[in-house]
C-alpha cells in the first residue's frame, strides 16, 4: 500500500502500523508522530493500522534559544 512519509510517498505491506513505518524509516527518538494532522500517542503506535494515501508526519523536538 502506499503512504506518504514525511512528504515521501513508500510502498509498505497492508495493514501496517505505525511502529512499522518508524522502524521503515530508522526514526531515532525522541520524535511525535501524526497521521492525516492526528497526533498518534505512543502507547499507540504498535495497534494504529494505517490506510491507502495515509499521511505519516515523524516530527523531531526543536531546542535551543
């Protein structure tokens, strides 16, 4: 199926999961993760299946000052 990750569409396995596509992509924490504008908790990333066309946005803190 095909999902857009951070703007960059990937051809994944159906029902995948949100755990899945961070460990597709090698996310390194800390980072939150949104699908289609949700943010998903991370208690849920290893139930929430994702879609067709979903959009995946794995987004890093920002420090400094």
């Amino acid at each position: 199926m095909r999902i857009v990750v951070n703007h960059t569409p990937h051809e994944l396995p159906a029902l995948s999961k949100v755990s899945d596509v961070l460990q597709f992509i090698a996310a390194k924490p800390p980072y939150a993760v949104a699908v289609n504008l949700q943010f998903i908790p991370k208690t849920q990333h290893s139930i929430h299946i994702l879609k067709e066309n979903d959009q995946v946005e794995v987004i890093a803190p920002v420090t400094g000052g």
